[in-house]
C-alpha cells in the first residue's frame, strides 16, 4: 500500500529562495497550461493529453518571457503536469470539481521524482542545491536511513512553515485482532458525532477560540488599504491563525477516527452532503467546521490498513425519524426536536442515538448483501434494504 510521511523542514535562506523560485515557476506552468487548455477545448471541443502539454511547455520555454523557467529543476513543472492531467480525469469522470488557477497566497508545493532527489542514510538532497535539506523526523520506530520514498514533496503554508512530505509503498501493518463490536455514527447536534452505543463526542473546545481569533485578523485585514505593508502583515497574522485551526481541527480527527477503527469491526456512516443549506443558523456552520468529509475520509483509508470494514449508507435514509425498536416511521419530525415518543411501542429516543442504531442497522443489511452504495446521480437511489420489512404505518409526531 502507499504511505506517506510528513514532517517539519527547516531550510536555510538560501535553500527557501530556491524553493520559493521553484514555487512560483510551477504556478506560473500550471496556470499557462491550464489556461491553453481551457481557450483549446472551448475553442474546438479537444481535449489534451498529456504529450501535448508536454510539448506546449516546452515551447514555453523557448519564449524569452518565461526563459527563466530553465533555472529551476524540470522534474517540478512535469510532475504538475501530471497532476493537472489528472485532474483532468478527475473532472470529466465527475469525480471533482474543474481546475482552478493558483494563487501565490494559498499553499505552494513542488514534487520530486527519484530523478530529481537522493535520500542516503537519512539525509535527503534535492535537484539545484548544494546542501541537504535538513527536516525533523517524528516516528522514533523507523529509522529514516531504511526508507526508499518513490516521491518527495516539498511545499510551504500560507503562516510560513515548511514541510517535506516522503510518499512510499509499504507492506502496511497487521490486521488489528477482532473486537466483535459494531458501531454506528451519526453527526449529532451540540457534539462531533454519537454511536449507537450512545457515546459522543464532543468538538474541541478549542476551536472556538482560535475561530474567534482569526475573525478578529480577518477583520484587521480587512480595514487595511489593498497593497500596503500593513495589509501584508494582517494577513500574515490571519495565515498564521488559520493554520492553528486547521492543525487542531486535523488532530481531534485524526485522534478521534483512529479510537474508532480500532475499537470496532464494523463502521457504518451517511453519506451526508454537508455543504448543502442547512435548516438554522446554529445548525448552519458546524458539519463544515469540524471537518465531517476530511474524517470519513480518514475512516477510509484507516480501516483499509487495519482491516476494518467501513460501510456508508444513502444519505437519504430516514435514520432520525424511524423508531429503531419497532420500525415506525414518522412523516415528519422538526429539526429542534431532540427527543421523541414512538407512537406505536411508547418508547422514548434520542433523536441522535436513535438515527445511530438505525444507520447501524440499515450498514449491517448492506454489508451482508454487498450491494453497491456508493452511486452517484440526481436523487441518489435507495442502498440495499432487509429482505424481510416490518410493516410500516406514517403518523405524524405531535
């Protein structure tokens, strides 16, 4: 399996202005392709290879406007190439959104091939540079002398911190040994998710804070003349408090997907669309704000290593307003109700623990068919249902 390891970097004045030069002469070769590229297919409906961009930077070059482009390495503006191709793919097969330009404020990066790079003993030396690049390794069981990355990506944040990222292919760990405990989550009101075994978890408490924090920079910023000194360190300011949000927020998710997986066997979870709209303002901001997609991601990718088996279910699944006792169904219940009596068994939910055991068990009757869940289409249909149903009789909750 591929892995990847990222850590701190720490280069020299001299090795950054390198880097930042590298930096820029990749923006600059993504943004000219992928201009070409979109004035081309607008024009006559074609699409472009990879060959063909190849050859169109090559006679970027050749031009006396972009002739520094030769001072850097080749090996970064090819691999942002590939990328861009990539994307490409990505966008006709509706898997994302179309490419976008990019800006010299937002994140800059640049990937090496092993062509470009040499990792001896634990040191690594990049293309046009006479010294190592020195980073601090953070896994005291590797040793970074027994590592072969097939890739290195170097790239800088917005608050200025560097890091080096190695990307490799490993034999990856052991299975855990089975817990026999299955689990259901569902992103809960006032906390980051419940279980169906009725445990939450609740969103960091400092989040909060730091948001707070950086409105208060956003609002300096703001009120500052566009192009001045000032407005510059405002918005380093602002980067800076950003990148502590986003660092917190990626622990907690981090922390709190790896206690999952390695707790349960079985984890079944919405495909839910958190960037829709959302019902109310207290309700608005929070699925995009504790990070929802970025830690079903991370269930992903974790329970693959570990052999775990994760199911998401439709998104559309009335898991809030079916009883899980008795299968009623209720035609409708308001978004500030918390709490709810079954009409027919009288028994009292949690709204959240209750939508947590009915997305366990509508998880489990998916995993024991196989069918596929994951469909993409405008509505989404129904994912696999039980061969036997209770009948179903639609009240309204008073």
């Amino acid at each position: 399996m591929r892995g990847a390891y990222k850590c701190r970097a720490y280069p020299d004045p001299e090795q950054a202005a390198i880097l930042v030069r590298t930096f820029g002469c990749v923006r600059k070769v993504w943004n000219e392709v992928l201009e070409w590229r979109t004035r081309r297919y607008r024009a006559d409906q074609v699409k472009t290879s990879y060959a063909e961009s190849d050859r169109y930077l090559t006679s970027l070059k050749k031009t006396s406007e972009l002739a520094y482009l030769n001072e850097v390495s080749s090996v970064p503006l090819q691999q942002t190439l590939r990328h861009q191709y990539r994307a490409y793919i990505a966008f006709f097969t509706g898997r994302s959104r179309y490419p976008r330009f990019k800006s010299r404020n937002g994140r800059q990066a640049a990937s090496y091939i092993r062509s470009a790079f040499r990792m001896r003993e634990g040191v690594l030396h990049l293309a046009k540079m006479s010294s190592p690049l020195p980073f601090v390794w953070s896994w005291p069981e590797i040793d970074p002398a027994d590592i072969d990355p097939a890739t290195v990506t170097v790239s800088r944040d917005p608050d200025g911190l560097w890091f080096v990222t190695f990307q490799l292919d490993t034999a990856g760990p052991a299975p855990l040994p089975e817990t026999g405990r299955q689990a259901g989550l569902d992103l809960a009101a006032g906390a980051f998710a419940v279980t169906s075994d009725g445990e939450r978890f609740a969103c960091p408490r400092g989040l909060t804070r730091r948001e707070r924090n950086l409105a208060r920079y956003q609002r300096r910023m703001a009120r500052c003349r566009a192009g001045s000194n000032n407005r510059a360190k405002a918005r380093l300011k602002a980067d800076r408090a950003r990148g502590k949000l986003r660092r917190a927020r990626t622990d907690f998710l981090q922390r709190t997907s790896t206690d999952l997986v390695r707790r349960y066997d079985l984890l079944v979870v919405e495909d839910l669309a958190v960037t829709g709209p959302r019902p109310n303002r207290r309700y608005a901001k929070r699925p995009p704000d504790t990070g929802w997609p970025a830690f079903r991601s991370m269930l992903v990718y974790k329970a693959a290593k570990w052999g775990r088996q994760l199911v998401t279910i439709d998104r559309f699944f009335p898991s809030s307003r079916t009883c899980s006792g008795c299968g009623h169904l209720l035609a409708r219940l308001a978004d500030k109700t918390r709490h709810w009596t079954c009409p027919t068994c009288r028994t009292l939910h949690d709204r959240d623990v209750n939508a947590a055991k009915n997305i366990l068990a509508e998880g489990r009757s998916v995993a024991a068919c196989g069918a596929d869940i994951r469909r993409r289409g405008t509505p989404l249909p129904r994912s696999a249902a039980k061969q036997e149903t209770p009948p179903v009789r639609v009240r309204t909750l008073h």
